[in-house]
C-alpha cells in the first residue's frame, strides 16, 4: 500500500501544480480541461516514481558454478537470421546451455540453412549436431507460443532462455541475464532488447525507444512490479513455467501472458516473485524497416496486451496479487485507454489553435507548455538511458548509430514518432475484440 500511496501523493502534487499552471494560463478551465490534468498529472507521478527507481543499480549474486540453460527459439521463415542467431547464442560463455530450434513449419529453407551451417545429422524427427548442444525439431505451424511450448517440453535444463531467431547476443549476455536465478524469488528476467543496423529514420527511432523501454522496465522491475519480459530475450524458471502451464498457444503475445500467469499462480499460493530487468544483457533484434510493419507489429502487441488484461482481469484490486494486483495492474487499465484520449487531446488543441478567439489561443498555450513539460522528461530520460546502455556489459556497439543520431531522434520523438505510435495502435482494440491469433512478419 505505501508504494500504491506514494503514486497517489505525486499525482496530487502534480495535479495541484498543473491546476495552478491552467488558472494562469486558461482562466475558463473547462471539464475537460480538469480532467486532461488529472490524466495528465497522473502520467507525470508515474514516470516520476518509474524514473527514480531505474536509477537504483542492482547487484545479483554471482552463481558458484555456470547456470544450466535451455536456449529456445521459435523459427518461421528465418532462413535470413538464423544462422547468424543461433551462432551467436552458441559463442556464449560461462554457462552450459542446449539451444534447441522449433521449425514452426516454415515454407523457406531456414530448416535446410541449418542443416547446412552446422553439419547436423537427420535423426527422424530432430537434427542434432555432434556434440548434441544443438537441436532442430520441425512442428506444425501453429504460431509462436506452440513452437516455444514445443521446444520447453523437450528442454533439459533449469534455466530456459527465449531467444527470436532474428535477434543475436551480445558476449556474455545469457550469463549477466541468468545471474539473478540464484534467488528462488526470481521466476523470470528481461533482457535489454536493442535494435540492430538502425541506418533509416524508422529503425532510428526505434533504436531509442527500445533504450528507454529497458531504462522503464528496469525501473518497474525495481519496484517489484515489471509485468513483461520481451520474447526476444527472457529467461524463465522452467519449474515455473511447467507450474503455470507452460507458454501461451491461443495468444497475441504469448511472453507477455506468461508473466500474467506466473503473477496469478503466485497470487493463489501466497508468494511473492521477482522479475528483474537486466541491462547488462544485451540482445540485437532486427525492427520492422517500413510503416506498414510497425503498423503490424504494434497492433498485435496492444491487441495482446488488451486481451491479456480482460483474462486476468480478475487479479485487478486482489488483496491476494499484492501490489501487482493493487497497484500496477489499475496502472495498465489507464494505460490501455490512453492512447484514443492521447489523440483526442492533441485534436482538441490543433483546433484551438486553429480558432481566432480568446479560449482557444490559451488552451493551446496550456497544450504547448504540458508538451514542453513532456518533451524535459523524455529528455531526462533519454540521457539515463543511454549513460546505462553505454555501461552495459555485453553491448555491440559496431550494431548501433552514433550517440549523435541517437540524441537527434530522441529530440525529435515527442513531436512526431510518438504520435505515430499511439495512433498505429488504433487498429488493435477491434483486432482485439475478435482475439484472433496470428504470427504475422513484422518486416
């Protein structure tokens, strides 16, 4: 209850100076004017609170002997990245891991690259390599989650370390990323995604938002209350996962509802979980390169995410799920319906400053200096999480843009990238409501 007090205290503060700022600014404040404060002041004690706590370090014990790992990664039409993937995942030290591939029925040759690259031997349903660490099995095409449940029902090892086939590790990354499983409170752990050869202005833009995501989940990780871990790279407790039922097969996103599932299971037992992000664990994925790919990307991501909170919804104020239930989970409720109000306010001013009379010019003066205020805290943020990254262990920096190129898109994102965000995910709340599942190419 103290850290769900601590967001409410912020807010009103906020609320309280925002108020003040409108009384100067707009003398008529309209009904919806308070209500675009309170939304908005809401926002600002959240980021405030999250911001704060990512800027705590965290030092997980070092285990005694290598961890056991099951490195899974899901494969459709990877014949591109896979090689180049599942090398760097064998490259890795200071841990004994089995990589272990799930051909989700692909049409290309990502079966045959394979067989190729590693000089693996057909042995009925499996191609294995001679030192049996690699592992290809071929499944019907179902979808992500199956081929990853696929996968975990064959895996040896305590330890499961999801992986996409278009992404490659940086040195050392499985090791800093499974470091935390000493600590039986820890079920799963988010790696730090970052995007690859960001050479054109889309990728560019992604590459910053992906380094202020893991900034933001390290901060809610530190609050205890971190509700995703990106399939791209997570590591997962397999006794967890088997106890929670393994991965998700009917969902959007199956990553995040596992972590649903792990909170929920723990909820009815009356334990508490850890979830950390670890930023020294670095994984390059390739983006999505063209608009109609984000479009794709980011409505099955916000599709999934809505369908996720209605299974769970019951875990929403259960005194049982703790603060997840009671704080973070009302959080997310706010955040699935923000992005249509985000839209309507920013309308709302356009028009008013479009308008000749005296209202409308102060409304758009009120607009213009909460967007200022934004613009400071992404800012501040931005800067934070690039001090972290440039620190992080196992980072690649010949896959990233300069730090220049960097700053200038992350300059340039409130006033435009972010915009297009919240209205990409428009299309996911119909696409939710028909819970249709799909894998479709984010490229």
């Amino acid at each position: 209850m103290r850290l769900g007090a601590r967001f409410v205290s912020i807010a009103v503060l906020a609320l309280i100076a925002l108020e003040l700022l409108a009384a100067w600014l707009t003398p008529s404040v309209t009904p919806w004017l308070h209500v675009a404060l309170a939304l908005t002041a809401w926002e600002l004690s959240v980021q405030l609170v999250v911001t704060h706590a990512g800027m705590r370090a965290r030092h997980d014990a070092t285990p005694s002997t290598p961890m056991s790992v099951s490195v899974l990664v899901a494969a459709w039409n990877e014949e591109r990245d896979i090689v180049r993937t599942v090398r760097s995942i064998l490259s890795q030290e200071g841990v004994t891991l089995e990589v272990i591939v799930a051909d989700d029925g692909s049409t290309d040759r990502t079966r045959a690259v394979l067989l190729e690259a590693f000089a693996l031997v057909d042995e009925g349903p499996w191609l294995v390599d001679a030192a049996r660490s690699l592992r290809v099995i071929t499944v019907a095409h179902a979808g992500k989650g199956a081929a990853l449940e696929a996968a975990r029902r064959v895996a040896r090892h305590p330890i499961l370390v999801t992986v996409d086939a278009d992404t490659v590790l940086g040195p050392g990354a499985i090791e800093h990323l499974t470091r935390p499983f000493v600590d039986v409170q820890v079920e799963a752990a988010a790696g730090a995604v970052i995007v690859r050869d960001a050479r054109d202005l889309l990728s560019r833009f992604q590459y910053a938002e992906y380094l202020e995501t893991t900034f933001v989940r390290h901060g809610w990780s530190q609050l205890g209350l971190l509700e995703q871990v990106p399939g791209a790279f997570a590591a997962l407790r397999a006794s967890s996962v088997e106890h929670a039922g393994g991965f998700p097969i009917d969902s959007l996103t199956e990553d995040y509802e596992l972590i649903f599932r792990l909170y929920a299971r723990a909820a009815e037992e009356g334990r508490t979980i850890r979830v950390p992000t670890i930023v020294d664990a670095c994984a390059y994925t390739e983006p999505p390169r063209m608009l109609a790919g984000l479009a794709r990307q980011r409505t099955r991501w916000f599709a999934g995410f809505l369908v996720t909170l209605a299974r769970f919804r019951s875990l929403l104020l259960d005194p049982r799920a703790r603060a997840f239930g009671l704080v973070r989970l009302p959080i997310k409720l706010i955040d699935a319906l923000l992005p249509p109000w985000s839209l309507l306010s920013l309308a709302i001013v356009a028009t008013s400053a479009l308008g000749s009379d005296h209202l409308g010019f102060e409304i758009s003066a009120l607009g213009l200096v909460l967007l200022a205020v934004r613009v400071a805290f992404d800012i501040a943020q931005t800067h934070l999480a690039l001090a972290r990254h440039r620190a992080a262990a196992s980072r690649l920096e010949a896959l990233e843009p300069s730090r220049a190129i960097t700053w200038l898109h992350a300059l340039a994102d409130a006033w435009s990238y972010a915009w297009l965000r919240q209205l990409l995910v428009l299309r996911a709340y119909p696409f939710a409501l028909t819970k249709g599942r799909v894998w479709e190419t984010s490229r």
